[in-house]
C-alpha cells in the first residue's frame, strides 16, 4: 500500500509536468517507457471461499481476463477505441502508468486529444475489489463512491481530499472475487473539462465487452 502511495506522488508531479506541456491544445507524447518485463503477468477466476472480505460485493458472474493482463493494450478493439476517441496504446509501467504493473497507456485524439486512459489488471493483486476495500478501511482513498458497470461490481476512488480532482478519474471493477482491472482517465488542459469518470465508465464498458468476447 506504500508503494502504491508512492507512486501515486510520483504520478501527480509527472502529470503536472504534462499538463503544462500539452496546455493550449498541444499533446505531447509521454516520456520513454521500458518494454521489458521481468516475468509474465497472470490473473485468476479459481473460486475463494474466503472472498470478499472488507464489504467488498461478490462477483457473480466471473470473467478470465488472462488473456488480457499480460497484453492490456488488446483490451480495447479498433472499433471501440475509434468510438471513444482514443488512439493505440502503449503498453509499460512506472510513473506514466500510474502502476508497478504491466498497463496500457491510450491518448485521446482529435477533439478528445486532451484525454489519456489507462487500463491495468493489477495480476499481483489476488483478493480483487476486496483489496480496495481493505485499504479504505485503513483509512485509504477518502472520495469513494460504489457502483456497478455492465452488472459488475465497481469503485470510484480518489486520494484527493476534501474533493475529487475534476481532472482525473480512478475506476475498478471486480471481475471476479479475485481479480479486478482498473481504468484510470486524466483530462491534460484547462481548456475544456470533460466528466471524466463518464470517460471511465465508457472505458470500463468497453473493456468489459471485449473480455466477455474471449471468455
């Protein structure tokens, strides 16, 4: 939970480094990521009995995203991301990605070029939604707000206090009791401000659908 905390602080200098350079309608890519990962990523549906702990919801309807974790950039079709104005991802880890983990980075193009959405599956997380949970028990993630995508149990969360950042949107959604993907959306300019957890909820929609392709 540390870590996590850290590289949150991490993030926020980098993403004010970035709203600077791409104020005024410029985007600008994000720095050089590493391609390499040290092992591969795995997720798992297996029933836990001990699941969901903390208040966390049940998933009853379980979804096997392993195919989806160690790629995350297949998480999106050509389609989906054309609709939702979002151009190929790059895939990496650190700072940029807001995760230790293997994530995918999509910038907005056109109109929407502002816009950056992330999604990550977070494999080393084994207790799903519950792990949130947990940590918002222990005082973690003030702004919580609960819902539900497509029927899946979700959360909206922010570290900011007393209110949530316009400008950014955490959403995770159990994809089963174990295992959770999270889409995270940053608006870059004070030009226009989008809603940006509408922004998430349309991610998370789509990355749902094609999961439910495969599964």
């Amino acid at each position: 939970m540390a870590a996590r905390k850290a590289l949150l602080a991490a993030t926020a200098v980098a993403v004010l480094t970035f709203v600077v350079a791409c104020d005024g309608d410029t985007q600008t890519q994000p720095p050089p990521t590493s391609t390499t990962r040290s092992s591969p990523a795995t997720t798992t549906t297996t029933s836990n009995p001990a699941l969901p702990t903390h208040g966390a919801p049940r998933v009853t309807d379980p979804l096997d995203a392993e195919a989806f974790a160690d790629e995350p950039c297949t998480s999106l079709t050509a389609t989906q991301l054309k609709s939702l104005r979002l151009g190929a991802g790059h895939e990496g880890r650190g700072e940029d990605f807001d995760t230790s983990d293997w994530s995918c980075k999509h910038l907005g193009v056109g109109s929407a070029r502002a816009l950056s959405v992330s999604v990550n599956y977070y494999p080393n997380i084994s207790t799903g939604l519950s792990y949130l949970y947990e940590e918002h028990a222990d005082g973690e993630w003030p702004q919580w707000r609960p819902t539900e995508v497509d029927g899946y149990p979700a959360v909206f969360y922010s570290d900011k206090d007393p209110v949530p950042s316009p400008y950014e949107c955490r959403l995770d959604v159990g994809i089963s009791d174990s295992s959770l993907v999270n889409i995270w959306v940053l608006y870059v300019s004070h030009n226009r401000l989008p809603d940006t957890c509408a922004a998430a909820t349309k991610a998370a929609q789509a990355v749902l659908s094609t999961i439910k392709s495969v599964s």
